[in-house]
C-alpha cells in the first residue's frame, strides 16, 4: 500500500514536470544534453569523493534522462536523429563517470578497482553493442539481468553507501549480460532450442510479432529500422 501511494506520487509529480517542459516548448535534444553536461559534473565529483553529491546529481541526470523521450513524444517532435543523438549521449555519459571512479581510485592507489572499473566500462558499452548487433540479425534481444537503467539505479546506491561491492556486481553481470546476448542470438540463428531461450512462449511471441508486422515490411520494402538500447 506504500510503495503503491510512493509510486503515484512520484507519476503525478513527473507528469507535472514534463507539462512545465512541454509548456516551455523545451527542445528534447537540449534535455538529452543537458543530462550529459551533468554526467561530467557527477564525474568530476566521483574524482574528488564526493560520492555523495555525486550521487544527487546522478538522480538528477537520471531524470533528465526520462523525460527527454517524454517531452518529445508530448510535443510530437519525435526524430530517428533524436534516438541517435539520446543513444550516443547515453554512452558518453556512461564512460565519463566511469572515467570520474577511475581518477577516484587512481589517486587512492588502489589498482585493483582501477581495473575493475575499466571491466565495467567494457561491459556497459558492449551490453548496447550486441543488442544493436544482435537485432540486425534477430528480431529482438532483450535478454540479459544489467542494462543502463539497473546500472544507474546501482550506481545512485553505491554513491550513498558502498560503492566497491557495486563496481563489483555491475562488473559481473554486465558482462554476464553481453555473454549472455550472444549466446542468445547464436540459439536463435541456429534455430536450436536452449536454456537462454524461454522455451515455447517467446517463440509464439515472436512469431505473432512477425505475423503482424510481416504485411507492412512488404509494404515498405523490407526496410526495418533497429531500435538502439
């Protein structure tokens, strides 16, 4: 029953946020950039140890990060180049506070996490990576525990308590998660039945989807636009 009124709350409060933005005619891409300028402020604070304040403008950034596709669609200035230029921000952001931790645990001499840093690093942008690979081949790929938004959501944990155990679990499972995308989309080229794949469920899913959509890919020519992560 709490988290339930926590959870309205919080939708009435963003609705109102993104009605003022939508007010304002605030472009999307501004937004989309703006949260990046404040990934590079949450960088600069990891540096410093500021996990802290840091942690506060990660909450912020993160919000920025909602609701730029939101204003965009409440405005109806929805563009493939919008998509590219939020994907691409989204992975600069990633990289650039990765790049804060990394500065943070050089200076402290503690290699060990340096290192693990840069595995988190590898995993974030290669989770978007073969998720784009992957649905130039398959229709779909989802799969996987760790995309950016649990990374995020980890990171805001770790900045206000400990931050090692979570480059730790970020670390593992967003390279499980790559590992676990390839080994997805090699069942699903093969046709060969595995555990990645839910047995029987996805596949009528799936097989729905090409159904509905298989008359408008003819239609247009058999072009079919990938959606980035």
């Amino acid at each position: 029953m709490i988290s339930r009124s926590i959870g309205a709350g919080a939708k009435v409060i963003l609705r109102a946020f993104i009605k003022v933005l939508v007010f304002l005619h605030i472009n999307p891409n501004h937004l989309t950039f703006l949260g990046f300028v404040m990934s590079i402020v949450t960088a600069y604070t990891f540096a410093r140890g500021h996990f802290g304040t840091a942690g506060v403008i990660l909450i912020m950034a993160g919000l920025l990060d909602m609701v730029d596709g939101m204003v965009a669609r409440n405005t109806q200035s929805e563009t493939p180049f919008g998509a590219f230029f939020d994907s691409v921000m989204d992975r600069y952001s990633d990289l650039i506070m990765y790049l804060g931790l990394i500065i943070w645990y050089g200076n402290q001499d503690r290699m060990t996490y340096v290192v693990l840093v840069g595995v988190v690093m590898m995993g974030s942008v290669l989770t978007s990576y073969t998720r784009a690979r992957a649905e130039s081949l398959i229709p779909q790929c989802k799969v996987g525990f760790l995309e950016r938004p649990e990374r995020i959501v980890l990171l805001i944990i770790g900045s206000f308590y400990y931050m090692e155990p979570i480059i730790w679990v970020i670390a593992v499972l967003s390279n499980w998660t790559v590992v676990h995308r390839i080994l997805y989309t090699q069942a699903r080229m093969m046709g060969r039945p595995s555990w990645v794949i839910a047995p029987g469920k996805q596949e009528r899913k799936e097989g729905d989807r090409r159904e509905e959509t298989g008359e408008r890919r003819e239609e247009a020519g058999g072009n079919v636009s990938v959606e980035m992560p």
